[in-house]
C-alpha cells in the first residue's frame, strides 16, 4: 500500500455485533452537512445496523448521542475558516479529503464497511469505497449534480478545472481506482436527498442513478438547547445567517433598525464572532443568541429572514414558514431563485438590504395568498417524502442490493 494511505495508529471502531451490517458514514465538519444527518443515523442504529462516523472531534459528542461510534480526523485551524466563494471552499474540501485519507485508512484497516454513505464534501468517501469495492450511496444536504451545476454554482464549464481534481485522480490511480473522477463525484449511482423533489434545481437533468428525496430528517436536537416563546402573543420573526457566515455586523443593526417598533417578537442570531453589546440599543421585543435551537423557533414562527441554506430552508417548509431569503453564496442564491419559482418567499439581495426592505419583505411573505398556497404545497411534499424513514429504507435497499450481487 502507498505512503498516501500509511498507517496512523488510529484505533478502529468496535467489532460487529448482533445481525446488522456495518455502515460507515464520511461527512463534512459543517453543521449544515452533518445535521441533517443525525436523525438517519439514529434509525438505522435502531434497525440493527452499526453505524461508524467520520467526523473531527467537535462533532463526535453529538455523532455519539444519535448511535454511532466515532472516528475522528484532524484537521489544521486553516482548514477550518469559511469561504463565501464556493470555488474556494470546493479546493479546500478537497485538500481536507486527501488529507484525513491515511487516517481514515488506517481506522477501517480491520474493519471495512459494508456500505459507505458520504457527502459530496467529503469524497473521501467515496474513494475508499470504490477502492474497498463496496457500495456507496450520497446523503445530499444540498442539490444533487444537475446540468449546469458547475458553471451555475462554481464558474467552471468542467471538473477538470476545479482545484485540486489533479490530485484526486492521482490518489485513485495510485491505488488502482479504474472509475472516472467524474462519475464518482457527479453521477451518483444511489442518492438520497434531504429535500423533497420539488425544490431539486433541473431536477430533470439530474444525472445521479437512483434518487431518494426522503426530504429533510428531522430528529432530536435536545443537544442545541430549548428556546421558550414569549408569553405577550407577539407573532415571532426568526433571523439568521446560519452557523458560518455570521460575521455581519451591519446586517444586524439594519435588523434591529427595522423590526425595532413591529409588533413582532425577533429572535436573532448572530454567531459566536458577534458581541450583541456592540450593536447598539436592543428593543425589549427582540432576543439575541449566538444560536438557537432553531426546530424550537420555527415551531413558533410566522416568517424566517435567512441566508438560504438548504437546511434552513427545509427547516422551515417542514413547519409552514415562509422565507426572506439573503443570501450570501452561489449556493443559497440557488435555493432563493427555488423559493422565489415556487413562491415559498422573496429573494432580497443583501446588497438591497435597508430596514424598509426588510420590513416590506416580511409583511409581504406573511401576508400574500400565493405564497401561503406555496409554502403549503411544499410542506405537504415534505410530508409525503418520508424523512427519516424513507433515507433509513433507501439505504438499507442498497443494502440489500449489494447482498444480492
């Protein structure tokens, strides 16, 4: 074996036990990736299955309260800081995946998985499963590979020109992949998508093989804390960039300007980088966290002002809540063009974000017939996808499927 995969002395999960298969899941360390998947792996562990999870340590409390044993991976603080621009963020995930490869190597030496599910921001995975020649199935937080994707979302009219592709094909070569890098990472042969049908872009042009849009799963979050709702009766406003980009000061304070004399009750968050003190007066109807336990809120809320991420947004349609959208990436500015085509809320650019604007923006998405009938439409899709249960089914019928062959 090459030096590229040489041992690390990582210790390897723990040996089979019971009937189950042993499933081993390869993410991202994002809340926005790692999330969604939680609720899947409880059930599959409820199942008989055993679940073992590629993450870094940050992520392992909660890896471990859903079921599964945790191997971790380290990576350098660098590696850690968040880039708006997805080309940027793309290289860099790719970097994170050669690298945490001898280590992960090293964890299923012993122990090689009889399914591999991963996501497309940590292909790592899907590398060592096509080297072990084990099934895989991709668990899309995101939109799944569509016609376009990579000259709409990252500005290239291939995979060749994205950063850090070189690499990889070198990695798969070294160790005698024969499959293109290509339809490893843009054909899926199984999938299963954590949002329903409806909101794929190109949904049509999508060029994975069998798809399961089981939408968004949603299972305990007792690890975020419990919100309680105010008691005056004031319909409540959620506000939030999301868990990466949260450095926005001034988007705040327009916030607070805005929704200052509503008669909303606002629960904003600003992330860990933010001091609430700095940003001038607070009016007693509005709260403000670095995070919140955002299932709680949504249960409660009549509008949501988001960055758009697809967890936020499903998040929100699962509970009948329509959007602001602000988007602050290609990505999320996918999801807003969705939100606007299938009237689930409006579209505001941030650069056209004023305290009138957003005021404008919110009655408008609480008060319009059509996109009430919208986000009804949607939320009654993401009931009928099944959730949880349908990802839990889909991949034990990959299972099986392997079994058979």
């Amino acid at each position: 074996m090459s030096s590229a995969f040489a041992s690390t002395g990582v210790a390897a999960p723990s040996p089979p036990s019971g009937g189950g298969r042993h499933i081993a899941v390869f993410n991202a360390p994002q809340p926005g990736h790692v999330t969604p998947t939680l609720a899947v792996v409880t059930e599959l562990v409820a199942r008989g299955h055993r679940v073992t999870y590629a993450i870094t340590e940050d992520f392992a409390p909660q890896v471990k309260a859903a079921g599964a044993d945790v191997v971790t991976y380290c990576l350098p603080s660098a590696a850690r800081e968040a880039s708006e621009d997805l080309m940027a963020g793309a290289a860099q995930a790719m970097q994170q995946n050669v690298r945490a490869l001898p280590e992960l190597m090293a964890a299923f030496a012993d122990d090689t998985p009889d399914l591999v599910l991963y996501d497309l921001a940590a292909a790592g995975g899907r590398l060592l499963a096509a080297y072990w020649q084990v099934p895989a199935v991709l668990l899309a937080p995101t939109h799944l590979p569509y016609e376009g994707i990579l000259s709409e979302l990252y500005g290239v009219q291939d995979l060749s020109h994205m950063p850090g592709v070189g690499m990889l094909r070198m990695v798969l070569a070294a160790h005698g992949v024969t499959e293109p890098l290509e339809e490893l990472l843009l054909a899926p042969r199984q999938a299963v998508a954590f949002f329903p049908r409806a909101f794929q872009r190109k949904a049509d042009t999508v060029t994975a093989g069998s798809v399961t849009y089981a939408g968004p799963a949603l299972g305990d979050r007792s690890y975020q804390g419990i919100w309680k709702p105010p008691q005056d009766g004031r319909p409540v406003l959620l506000v939030s960039l999301g868990t990466r980009y949260t450095h926005r000061p001034e988007f705040y304070r327009v916030c607070i300007e805005a929704f200052a004399d509503t008669d909303m009750h606002v629960v904003m968050t600003v992330g860990h980088s933010i001091d609430p003190a700095g940003l001038g007066p607070v009016p007693k109807t509005m709260e403000i966290h670095p995070s919140v336990p955002q299932l709680d809120v949504l249960a409660r809320a009549a509008a949501f002002v988001t960055h758009g991420g697809m967890g936020s947004v499903m998040e929100a349609m699962a509970h009948g809540v329509p959007l602001v959208v602000v988007p602050q990436m290609t990505e999320q500015q996918a999801n807003a063009h969705q939100v606007e085509h299938l009237s689930l809320g409006l579209h505001l650019p941030r650069e056209q974000v004023t305290p009138q604007a957003l005021r404008d923006s919110v009655q408008r998405v609480t008060t319009d017939p059509e996109i009430a009938r919208g986000v009804a439409v949607l939320r009654q899709a993401i009931q009928e996808a099944g959730g949880t249960v349908a990802a839990a089914d889909a991949i034990e019928r990959a299972l099986t499927r392997a079994q058979t062959h």
